[in-house]
C-alpha cells in the first residue's frame, strides 16, 4: 500500500470528523458509495480529481490539506488515534513492526507516565 494513500485517508477521516459527518452523511453529500469512502479512508485506493474536489467542498477544506501529510492527530480524540495507530500497525512490514517495538520500549524506558513505572513489555 503507497504510504501517501494512507495520510490522505487519515486526512479526510480527520476533515470528515472534524465536521461530525458519518462516513453515510458525507459518501451521499460527495455522490460515492460509503463503502467506497472507507476504502478511501483506510488508504486502500486512490481517488480521482472530481471526487477530491467533491470531498473539499463538502468539508469546506483546501485540496493541500487532504493531499499533503498533516498531523490531524493533535486534534483527534484518544479513540481516533488509537485507531489511526492500529491502522498503521496493521500494514506495517515486519522490519517496521520490530524497529517500533524497540522504539516504544526505548521511549517507555525513560519516559515516566503519570509518576508511575511504566509498564514491561
């Protein structure tokens, strides 16, 4: 899966809840399938010129801030960056998969949450 498929998915889920649209609201506003719009949201395909445009204008947002990388993520509530995280777990390669269990028990090692010792993985 090419990776700017997937911010760009992350970026309409974001615009879209942002706007407190249902993944139904905004598939009928646009003139798409809802399914259709979740392929679109989990980065599973591409969408044509007429459909971003559609997308911009019924979210009232600018074409650059669904094509480029954002981080929509300071905004989103816990459960939206959960599953972003889990999304992105979920197509990582085998190498990635590793290297971010490293990271996180590196960053977990020093980082003290809340006053407690974190947790050992």
């Amino acid at each position: 899966m090419k990776e700017h498929l997937k911010h760009i998915g992350i970026n309409i889920r974001a615009a879209r809840k942002s706007k407190n649209l249902t993944l139904d609201t905004l598939s009928e506003l646009v003139g798409v399938s809802s399914s259709f719009l979740g392929i679109l949201e989990r980065g599973e395909s591409s969408l044509s010129v007429d459909t971003l445009i559609s997308v911009c204008n019924v979210l009232d947002v600018s074409a650059d801030s669904i094509l480029f990388e954002q981080d929509e993520t300071l905004s989103l509530p816990a459960s939206e960056n959960k599953d972003i995280l889990l999304t992105l777990l979920k197509n990582a390669t085998d190498d990635e998969l590793l290297f971010l269990i490293d990271y996180i028990k590196l960053y977990r090692g020093r980082i003290n949450f809340r006053g407690t010792p974190p947790d050992s993985l």
